[in-house]
C-alpha cells in the first residue's frame, strides 16, 4: 500500500469505476480526498462510503468555474492540495466517414480539454499549497488516466483514440512545464477495465473474447489493478518518475488495438 499519509487528493471522476477505486487507495494510505464528478448523488454517495476524509462535490471538467470551485473546496476543506487523478472521461463509437465534427470537438472537450483545465487549476492549487508549506512539506503529483487506446489503434474510435494521444503529450508537456514547481505529471493507460465508460464491452462476450486474444496476461483488468499503480505514482516511492505514460493492460500494448467494428455495426447499423 502506497504511504499516502497526511496528503490531500482531488479526483475528477471520482464517483464510479477508477477513480473511486484510487479514491479509496489514497484513504487507505493515510491521505484525503474529494471526489469531483457531475452527478451530486454519485459522488456524495461515494464519500460517505469512505468516511470522514472523504468529501463529494459537484465537477463538471467542461466549465472552467466548475473546476475551479471543486478544487478550492478542496483546498477549504482539507487545507491544501498534493494530490489529483484525471479520471472523467466519456467515449464514442462511429467511423471517420461518418461521424461529425461536432462530435469529435465534443471528445476532445472532455477528454483532453477537460484534463488540461482540471491540471491548470490543480496546478495553482499546488504550487500555493508548496509555497506555504515550504522546502520540506509534502510534494505534489498528477496522474492522468489515459487508455490502451492512445497508442494502438480502435477501428470506429478514432476521436477517443485521438483524444487520449492527445493526453499523452498534454501529460509529458506538463511534467516539463511543472517539474520546477516541484510538480509531477503522469499519466497511466488501462486496456478493458469494466467501469461505467466501458460497460457495453465488458457485458458483451465476443468484445471481452476479442480483448483476451491480444492480452498476454490472460484476462481483462480491475480498477484495482490501476488504482494500484496511481496510489504509487501519487506517492514519493516515485519522486524520480515524471512524464511517463504507463501501460496497466496485461500486456495488449505489445499487441495490437481491438476490432470491435462486428460489435459497433449491431448498434449502428447504418454505418460504413
């Protein structure tokens, strides 16, 4: 378990899936956290599940003053910030010939977007949490939950393929960026995880089947499995590792991405 005692985390997707499950890694290490998300019924739910150092408010990583607010009650609430995960996150299915530019801009504006303003004012928080606790008090880390999806290729997916590229040299750019603030930036890429985002796969048979051809270790992941690689890069066992993009995924990366078109022509037919 990753010695995370006395640090304060603020999650954007916190409620559900990974981000819960680093929430409760960061609990179980000693630190607190809040868990940011757009459902106020998840999230506060969430919390209270955690117990008293755990609080749930309301995020929305698409509105700057959403933001904003959500990590000055952070700062409010446990009197400062060390810690944050980047875990809000939507998908889409559709091929290049077909889908619209609206819906790929709407990608973006959460996946990649929404992590840039979420670091932008995580950022702020820690540098002045730093500041104030001078040369010895806690250091500060970011980790960005990436996907499988960043580096290999998704037949039908290409603006949730792109958007977390994108993430991938936001997060490397940022660890440059921040380093001399005593910031660390990384980002981790799961393969299939069962999560909200990812239920349609995981309940469908022929995507988990397609996924276990190209995963060497076997099987598909759990939250856990990721949380636990984010709880250490949150904690100062990883104080020499910035910008790097780790693959949690059994191994897929050395594979190749999915084929779930024979999956996406059954809820869009009309596609081509």
């Amino acid at each position: 378990m990753a010695d995370l005692q006395g640090r304060v985390g603020f999650i954007t997707g916190g409620g559900t899936g990974i981000g819960l499950a680093c929430a409760r890694e960061i609990v179980a290490g000693g630190g607190s956290v809040v868990l940011g998300g757009r459902r106020e019924e998840v999230v506060t739910r969430s919390a209270a599940e955690l117990g008293s150092r755990a609080l749930g408010v309301v995020c929305d990583v698409t509105d700057d003053a959403s933001v904003e607010k959500a990590v000055q009650a952070t700062v409010d609430a446990f009197g400062g910030l060390n810690l944050a995960v980047n875990c809000a996150g939507i998908g889409s299915i559709g091929s290049v010939l077909n889908s619209t530019a609206e819906e790929f801009a709407r990608i973006q504006a959460t996946n990649l977007t929404g992590v840039f303003r979420s670091m932008r004012a995580e950022a702020l928080a820690m540098r002045r949490s730093r500041s104030e606790s001078g040369p010895d008090g806690p250091t500060a880390s970011i980790v960005n939950i990436s996907s499988i999806a960043a580096t290999r290729t998704h037949r039908w997916m290409s603006a949730y393929c792109t958007s977390k590229a994108g993430l991938n040299m936001l997060t490397q750019c940022s660890a440059d960026d921040l380093g001399e603030h005593g910031i660390r930036v990384n980002a981790v890429g799961p393969s299939l995880v069962p999560t909200d985002i990812s239920a349609g796969l995981v309940n469908a048979e022929p995507a988990v089947e397609e996924y276990l051809r190209r995963i060497p270790a076997g099987r598909i992941g759990t939250t856990e499995d990721v949380a636990s690689m984010v709880a250490f890069l949150l904690s100062d066992a990883a104080s020499w590792i910035t910008g790097q993009c780790i693959g949690i995924d059994g191994g897929h990366d050395v594979r190749q991405g999915p084929d779930l078109v024979p999956l996406f022509r059954d809820l869009l037919p009309d596609e081509r």
